[in-house]
C-alpha cells in the first residue's frame, strides 16, 4: 500500500479547498442559512410540529443531506475530472499509484470536505433553531458513510463527463429534484397513500429518513432499512469505479 501517494493526493486536494474556501465552505453554508431563515423561520413559525418535532428542527438534517449531497457528488466530479481535462491524467497512470490508491486520495478528501461542511451546517443551524442529536454517534455514521458514497458517485460522474456541463448535469437534474422530493421539508406521514407509495420509490428518502431518525429517533421508515440502501449505494459504487480502471473507461479519453 502505497501511503505516500494516498497522502499526496489528499492532501493537494484538501490544499485546493483551502484556497478556494470562498467557494467550497462559505457559499454552501450561506446558501443552506437561507433555506433555514426563509423555511424555519417565515414558514416555520406558521406550521405546527412534524411528529412531535418543531418544524424549524425538523428541516435540518434534510437540508444538512441536502449539501451533503450534492457537495461530494461536486468536489469528487470535479477533483478527477480536471486532471483528465487538462492531461496530467497521464502522468497520476504512468505513477507507481494502484487504483485503490486513487480512489482512496480523491474520495478521502472530497468525503473529508463533505463532513466538514455538513458539521459547519449543524453548527450554524444551531443558531436559528434549538435542537438536540439524540443519537450523536448513528448521525456521525451516517454523515461519514453518506459522504463517502456520494464522493465514489461523484468521482465516478467525473470519469463518466466528457465535458464540464455534464458534470453538473446529474447533480442538478436528478439528484436536487429527489432530494427535495424526498422528505427534506415534509414528513412522508403528510401525503395522501398513492404519493407516499410512490415516494418511496425515491433512494434518497432512505438516506433522509435515517439522518433524521439519528437526531430524533423517529424516521418515515425503518432505520435499518435506510441503512442497508445506503450500504447497497456504496457497494454499488465501489463496483463500478472497480470496472472503470479494470476497463480504462475515459480515464484516457
């Protein structure tokens, strides 16, 4: 195992966050304090409790997954992406560097941003909203475990784009929609039989649900099923990167 090389990509990439905080920290949780002060605050303190839960807390772990989302999906698209835009690609397949290695610097330090940013966001939510974890260790779990998934999801979209606009095409075509649409703002409890059916056709919902059973210890589903979808992702992920360098998919290209 080559832990030289796993270090030196992490940390470069870790080193490209701190130059470009602005864009990377600030603007996220900025925009994330907005949903808070428009949804919990104006609209929140119009609307009742969600299963016991004010409506101002009840938000919070959906718009926590919400950044949480789409910034490893973003951070890992973009950090393997650039390479093979600008060629130096070549230069990271010609090294003594295994695939895993790769995998392992790139995914390491977007999950690494993720989780950061999604503690910043519970911090700074913690200033519009009182709120308590119930199960401060399952909410850790599911943070790392969501980032490091959709960092793989994201670093497979970034060998996956032959162009900069595609890197931005599932991000914000799918995977924004489904999480809106997948109880950040509601409780599933809330719509009619036919639609919550149909919502639970949303992978996401699983990935909120869970989040939230750790802060409160109540879920629209089963935590355990949430669980198991999120490990299933993960496992699905790491099968297609392993394809991907197996096959030489665009890595070249």
């Amino acid at each position: 195992m080559n832990f030289q090389a796993i270090r030196a990509i992490y940390t470069y990439e870790m080193n490209r966050t701190r130059r470009t905080i602005g864009q990377s920290i600030v603007s996220p949780v900025l925009s994330t304090s907005l949903y808070f002060v428009v949804f919990g605050s104006a609209i929140g303190s119009r609307m009742s409790e969600v299963g016991g839960v004010p409506y101002g807390a009840f938000i919070v772990p959906g718009l926590m997954m919400l950044t949480l989302l789409t910034q490893s999906i973003s951070n890992a698209a973009f950090a393997i992406y650039f390479p093979r835009f600008t060629g130096t690609i070549y230069e990271l397949l010609s090294a003594p560097v295994s695939p895993f290695e790769i995998v392992a610097g790139y995914v390491g330090a977007a999950a690494t941003k993720s989780v950061l940013l999604g503690l910043i966001i519970l911090a700074t939510a913690a200033l519009f909203v009182p709120m308590e974890v119930r199960h401060p260790f399952w909410m850790l779990t599911f943070l790392v475990l969501t980032a490091v998934t959709f960092s793989l999801f994201g670093f497979i979209i970034g060998i996956w784009a032959d162009g900069f606009e595609r890197l931005q095409l599932i991000p914000m075509l799918v995977i924004t929609p489904l999480t809106f649409l997948g109880g950040t703002f509601y409780s599933l409890d809330m719509l009619p039989p036919v639609w919550r059916t149909i919502t639970l056709f949303n992978p996401v919902v699983y990935l909120v649900a869970g989040f939230r059973w750790s802060f409160f210890g109540t879920s629209d589903v089963r935590v355990e099923v949430s669980a198991a979808m999120t490990l299933a992702f993960l496992i699905a992920c790491l099968l297609i990167v392993r394809w991907m360098f197996r096959t030489g998919y665009r890595l070249k290209s």
